[in-house]
C-alpha cells in the first residue's frame, strides 16, 4: 500500500501487549461492529513486557507486597492502596472468568495457576510490623483467609527451600495466602489478542507506528512503517489507543493533545536470577515478598517467584535494578533525550534533585557482581550456589513523571492519559500493571465513550458483575463473584494445601 492510500478503521490499537489486547477483547463484546486494526513493531504478541520473563506474573492482588501497606508513626499499617490493588485484580479476574465461560479464552491453566503468595520479613523490627499487617488485613473481606506465623517449625515445613541453613535465631514471620495465583501474562495475551483477529479484527506485525496526527473532524491519521520492508501507509482511525508501554510517551507527544504536556518518563531496566537446576525449584511453591532496601522503587522489591510457564515450574529472583536510556527493552538509546520537552523539561528535572536517593540506589545496583547478587538471594535462600541460577534481563519499565508546582514528581503506579474528546488516549507507568489491566481498560471506554457507556452497561455488568462496586462494602457480592471465577478458571482444585498453621503460632 502506498503511503498516498488511507486505509480506514474505527479503532487503532497500538502495540500487542496485554492492554491493547484487554481492551480490544472488550471493544468485541460491547461493540461487535466496530473494525479494530493492531500495529505491533515485533514479530509477536507479548515480545515487551507481557512476556512472562520480563514481568513477575504475580497477578497483584496485595496479598503479598509490602510497598502497598506502607507502616504509619505509631506502628499501624496503611492498607489504603492494598484494598484498592485488590479491588482492581478482582475486576481483573471477573472479566478472565467471563472470558472462558464464553469461549474467548480457553484453557485457564495456560495462564493462570494457584501458587500461594507469601510476605517474608526477618529481625524483631520486622516482625512486628508484620504482625501489624496481618492485623490489619485479616478481617478484611478481600484478604480472607489470610495467615500469620512467627513459628521456625511451620516456616521449615511450607518453605524448606528457605529454611535450609537458616539461624533462627534472628526472628522470622509469615504473612501467608493460600488462595493466590501466578498469572502468565504473555499466554493471556496472546489468547486476547488471537480472539481479536478470529473475531473480525486485523493485526499486523513487524510494524511500527511513527506518528498521529489528528484531523480536523477529531479523527486521526495514523502512519504506520513496515519493519521488513521499509514500507509506509496510512490508517484513518475514529480512535486510536496507545499501548505501547514504553512507547507510549513518545507519541502521545507526536499527537500533540494538551493532557500529555508536563509528563515525562524515568526508565529502569531490570534483571532477575533464573534458576536452572530442577531440584531447587522443586523444592519451593510461593510467591514470597520481602521488604524494599532503603532507596528501592517500590518495582524493586525482592521476591523469590514461583512461576508457571508453558505448564511447567520454574523459579525466579529479583529484581536487580539497573539503568539504561531506553524506553523499551527492543528500543534505542535516544529514546530519553528524545523524549525531552519544553513543557516536561522543569518536571523531569526537579525529579533528579528530589530522587538522589534512587539515583544512589540504581548505582549500587549496576555495580553489583554475581557473587553480590547471590549474596543478596542468601537473604531468601541462606544456602543458594551461583552455579544453579543464571542472571536474565527482565523487561524495560518507565515509571511516570508528573508536573507538580514549578517541578515534577516520579510516581510508582499507572495513568490512563486521554484528550478531552476521547479520540485518543494512552497508558503510562508500569506497576501494578498487567494485574489491573481490565479496570484500566474500563476506565478507558468510559473515559473515551461518554456517550456508549450508558448503553454498554448490561453486557459491562454480565462480563464484571461487581462493576462501580466496592467488593469490599460488599462481601455477598465478593464471595459471589470470588467463588465463580475460582471455578471457571479452574483454582479451585489447589495442589498441594498448605500445613495447620498452629493457633499458638498465629497468636505470638
């Protein structure tokens, strides 16, 4: 197609990864009708930060991540984002259920598994926070279920991967979750995205979109590049959604809507030790999460992750933090320099003065040997070996930089950006993230379709019942919903149940 000839769709989908997949899987059910056209620059679905390696998959639900229930002075916990994290993957799990009841996803096991998620902390300090913790969250609707222990013999029995060399005698707690999941969001994605096209959308690899520009009726003219063959067209599109992940900033700002003006982007890589010897990795089942070194980003808090990929176990720790200008993991060196603007300069400059401590941070991180890594998983795993673990780049992330007075704030989270009229919008940030990308989704169409949204609300509600709901002011509704998705998405049957925590145990 030559670059003269406008192809024309209702909506573009920019990028394959679990958010325009989620989205576009969505758009199918309340508006059948609508053509949806995808542009990813890769050869595959999920190549960025979907693929399971690049991400923890640990399916946030705040069950087991301690950055969400920040201690207060006093020693009471904040469970404020917890509850709301939770809210969120319920949604999530809500519209998965929906999704294989009704032949769009198929086969649950391909993506998401039972594994319990577990908060690990040592030192008397420590403990006593997470007691605290427990104490807030246990008579929580959302965190049912949820278990406490300080007792060696419990933690040698669940986790005896951990326990194997450990001294005791610096004092340990458990936050416990049985009911939690590993989530393979690079197989969802893939599935979503698979439905899209089966359904009557279009999806083009290997094709780079280079720039939006929006026309005079509110439209867009989207021009797109052949990766292979160099070539160019252009698409006309009522809607254009931006989920590029790192991508993203760099063309919201090409479209040029106002609402983007002042962001702009902090990117840090990461890696994770994989290990590779099918011994160990037998010998732990759980997310296990601990607390984020003094300076960490919340994205850097350590965790030793069960995960299940392609139907079999594996085992990863991390993340190590590092640094590199991209803004994805496949994407060039310019893309920082490149993403400096007159109207984000001031923002993303105050970051650098506020945030030395990061900066401080990130470079202990880069200078870190193997054996300082292995040093660091001794904290998890008292007797790991180098030999059994290989270290792997896990994907790019680009954290939010918001305009904040005359300077800039780095948030730690994700932001839907759209223009006032709902032609375009994006997403920015990354964690949570693929967890919450259903309600994220959601927020979208509602944002972008003021006028639809009335009348999608029946097929909304059949495909998340407890949408504009808090399941935490409604625990009939919760359980309702909770008890289907478990079945539907085949958790119910949860292998290997965790031993009696002891009640004395339980009330230490």
């Amino acid at each position: 197609m030559s670059e003269n000839v406008v192809a024309k769709t209702d909506v573009v989908l920019v990028g394959a990864g679990i958010m325009s997949a989620t989205l576009g899987a969505l758009l199918r059910q309340v508006q059948p009708d609508w053509s949806i056209t995808a542009f990813e620059r890769l050869d595959a679905a999920a190549a960025e930060s979907s693929d399971p390696w690049n991400n923890a998959g640990t399916g946030h639900s705040a069950l087991c991540e301690l950055n969400y229930t920040p201690a207060k002075p006093g020693g009471s916990v904040d469970i404020t984002k917890a509850v709301n994290v939770n809210e969120q993957f319920q949604v999530s799990r809500q519209f998965w259920a929906y999704a294989v009841d009704n032949g769009i996803l198929s086969d649950p096991g391909n993506f998401i598994n039972p594994v319990p998620h577990v908060s690990f902390v040592h030192g008397a300090e420590n403990v006593k926070y997470l007691r605290a913790r427990y104490d807030a969250l246990a008579g929580h609707p959302l965190f049912e279920g949820m278990e406490y222990t300080e007792n060696p013999d419990v933690f040698t029995e669940r986790l005896p991967l951990m326990a194997e060399g450990r001294d005791f005698s610096d004092p340990v707690a458990l936050n416990w979750t049985q009911t939690g999941t590993d989530v393979d969001f690079g197989a969802l994605t893939k599935q979503l995205v698979n439905h899209v096209a089966a359904s009557g959308g279009t999806v083009f690899f290997g094709h780079e979109v280079t720039d939006v520009s929006k026309q005079s009726d509110g439209s867009w003219i989207v021009k797109v590049r052949n990766r292979r063959t160099g070539e160019s067209r252009k698409v006309h599109a009522k809607f254009v959604f931006v989920g590029a992940g790192g991508g993203a900033l760099h063309l919201l700002q090409k479209s040029g809507i106002k609402e983007i003006k002042g962001f702009g982007g902090f990117p840090v890589s990461g890696a994770f030790l994989r290990c590779t010897n099918p011994e160990v990795i037998a010998r732990h089942s759980a997310k296990v999460y601990g607390k984020a070194a003094v300076g960490a980003p919340p994205m850097s808090v350590p965790h030793l992750d069960t995960r299940v990929i392609g139907g079999k176990q594996g085992l990863l720790f991390g993340p190590y933090a590092g640094w590199s200008p991209k803004f994805l993991k496949q994407g060039g060196v310019m893309d920082l320099p490149k993403s400096v603007r007159p109207d984000n300069l001031m923002s993303m400059l105050g970051v650098g003065v506020t945030e030395l401590g990061l900066v401080k941070y990130l470079v202990g991180e880069l200078t870190q040997s193997p054996a300082d890594r292995i040093d660091t998983l001794a904290e998890f795993v008292p007797e790991a070996r180098l030999e059994d673990w290989e270290l792997i780049v896990a994907g790019q992330r680009v954290q939010v930089i918001r305009r904040k007075g005359a300077g800039g704030v780095l948030e730690f989270g994700t932001a839907v950006v759209n223009a006032a009229d709902g032609s375009i919008a994006g997403l920015l940030g990354a964690s949570p993230g693929a967890s919450t990308a259903v309600p994220a989704m959601l927020d979208v169409l509602e944002r972008c379709f003021p006028q639809q949204w009335t009348g999608w609300q029946s097929k909304l509600r059949e495909m998340v019942p407890s949408l504009g709901v808090k399941l935490s002011d409604n625990p009939d509704l919760f359980r309702q919903v909770w008890d289907h998705s478990t079945k539907s998405l085949q958790l119910d049957a949860v292998a290997g149940t965790a031993p009696e925590v002891p009640a004395e145990a339980a009330a230490v």
